[in-house]
C-alpha cells in the first residue's frame, strides 16, 4: 500500500463521479424503495419521499460529511497526529453537554429551530473558547497542549452527561441516549438550510490555509521559519472545525470517527498536498456519509440504524488499523 503512487487529479475525477451517483441514486434508496419515474410523474405517496424525507437527508449527509471529513484533515495537520479527529478537543462534549441540557429542562423552539439544536450549537463553541481561552494565558502553548485540553474537556462534559442522566426521568434519558447516537432524520430542508452556510463558510476557511496547512506538514519549526504565524493559525483551524461540528451536532448528534476514517483513505490516492486533499476530503466526506446513511436505513429495514452507530461500527476497526499496522506503513 505505501508503493501507491498518488494520482491526486485523476482521483479528483473520480470523486466527482462517486459524488454525482450517490445524489442521484440515495434519495431512491430506504425502507421504502421509490421509483425515479413515480417522481417524476409527481405520484403523490412517492414525490412525499422523495422531495421532503430524503433529498433533505441526502443534502444533510452531504454537507455533514464534508464538514467531518475536512474537519479531521485540518486537526491531524494542525497535531500532526493520525489518530486525531473533530471530537478530540472535546468540540463534541461540549455540544452534547448542551443538548442534553435542553433536553433535560425541556426546551421548546427558538428562531424556528428547537432550543436542542441551538444549545449543542453554544455548547460546542464554549468548549472551543474555553480551549482558546486556556492556550491564549500561555504563550508559545504547543498543540499537545491543546490535545491534552481538549481531551479534559471532553471528559468533563461526558461527566457531567452522566450526572444529568442520573437525575433525568426514563422519557427524557431515553431521549438523550436516543440522540447521543446520532442520526440524519430530518423532514423539510430546515435543517440543511441551517448547516449550509457554517460547512461552506468553514470549508473555505481552511481551504484559503492550504499552503500554510502544507508548512505545516513539515513542522512547526520549518513553517514559523517560512513566516506562517503559529499562534493565528491553530486558532483559524480551531474557529472553522467549531462552526461546522457544532453547527453538524446541532441537528444531528454526534457522528464519530467519520474524520478519521476519510482523510486517512484518500492520502493513499490523493496524497497528502492539502491543494487536493482539501477538496477530495469535502467530496469523498459528503458521499462516505450518504452511503452509511443509506445503508443504516436499509440493512434492518422497517426498522432504521441510526448512522452514528454504524460509522462507530465502521470506525473502531479502523482505529485499531492505524495503531496497529498504519505505523508500520
């Protein structure tokens, strides 16, 4: 494997294609098979499906993968670390801590979105500002430190989950283990109009940073020497990967190991300059989570799997790989 010779624009291409075919054939896929003509002669039962069930699922799994995806690249490159991943720094905990806590005093709607949604979403960006916050008292603060933060954070918050779990009645425990499994359930396009604007805005951020995303490969030592400001960059990728995981775990709940696993599988075909990983990670993101989406309403159909479970199925034998036989590599 480590022979493969990258081939980053053919591999683009490719991507492309994959991305192409998984929009236009997952809406058709699900519990309920729907044909491609019953919509487009606007049968009333399927054209339902199609239009307001599962193009806003697809278009949901489209934008949080590509947020994922390349929300993983820029924290392996920010920690030059291949285990890491967009719940590292603990950007997770703190949104979970928020839902949950939502869900536990019962909120109800706040600018047409649920207070769940809105309370994940401040919860991730004070996890992030309480990491910020932490480095910025020290300076030259290396990005272990912020690992090791991060990490902290996450235990805190997973810690105080189970607290509010403890004192929580049945329904509203069930409801909050139901939506630390995440999923991609939406009805309407409310959703997807919400996340659109954090995964592209993010999205161009780090890809404005590629070439300091590159220096970076080569250590930080090397990319301070070439003029790239240490300090605004950690918190450039830490500000772009916060809006987009907590804008994602807002509607969805957490879905893990999705950074992981993407980035780590186009290196091999795409190579590691962030010119082409960038983009290959947002299209490669977007189609990988459509796909596992796909599957997890299909494999125990009528019943469905929520898509965070099946990505932790899928990514704790690949976190195993990476230790294992990813060094040797």
């Amino acid at each position: 494997m480590s022979s493969l010779r990258p081939r980053p624009r053919a591999a683009l291409l490719v991507l492309c294609g994959l991305w192409i075919a998984t929009v236009l054939v997952a809406p058709l896929v699900g519990s309920q098979a729907v044909s491609l003509h019953d919509v487009l002669r606007a049968e009333p039962t399927a054209a339902s499906i199609f239009w307001q069930i599962r193009l806003p699922r697809v278009l949901l799994a489209l934008l949080g993968g590509a947020g994922l995806a390349v929300s993983g690249l820029g924290f392996q490159t920010l920690f030059r670390n291949p285990l890491a991943e967009p719940y590292t720094l603990g950007v997770s905990g703190g949104a979970a801590l928020g839902a949950v806590l939502a869900l536990r005093f019962e909120g109800g709607q706040l600018l047409g979105l649920p207070l769940v949604a809105l309370a994940s979403f401040a919860g991730a960006l004070g996890a992030t500002a309480l990491i910020v916050g932490l480095a910025l008292r020290r300076e030259g603060v290396e990005t272990s430190t912020l690992l090791l933060a991060g990490v902290a954070v996450s235990l805190s918050c997973s810690a105080i989950i189970l607290f509010l779990q403890y004192l929580a009645d049945s329904t509203q425990t069930f409801r909050m283990v139901r939506w630390m499994m995440g999923g991609l359930s939406v009805v309407g396009y409310t959703e997807v109009l919400w996340l659109l604007p954090w995964v592209l805005g993010g999205s161009a951020m780090l890809l404005a940073l590629r070439w300091e995303l590159n220096l970076l490969l080569m250590g930080e030592e090397m990319a301070a020497s070439r003029g790239v400001d240490l300090a605004r960059l950690r918190f450039q990728i830490l500000l772009a990967t916060s809006l987009m995981i907590g804008a994602l775990v807002a509607v969805s709940g957490p879905i893990g190991f999705v950074g992981l696993i993407v980035p780590h599988i186009l290196r091999r075909f795409v190579g590691h300059d962030h010119l082409f990983l960038a983009p290959a990670c947002i299209l490669g993101g977007g189609a990988f989570l459509t796909l596992c989406d796909a599957a997890a309403r299909t494999l125990m159909a009528p019943a469905e799997l929520p898509v965070g479970i099946l990505t932790a199925l899928l990514g704790g034998p690949f976190f195993l790989w990476l230790l294992v036989w990813g060094r040797r590599d």
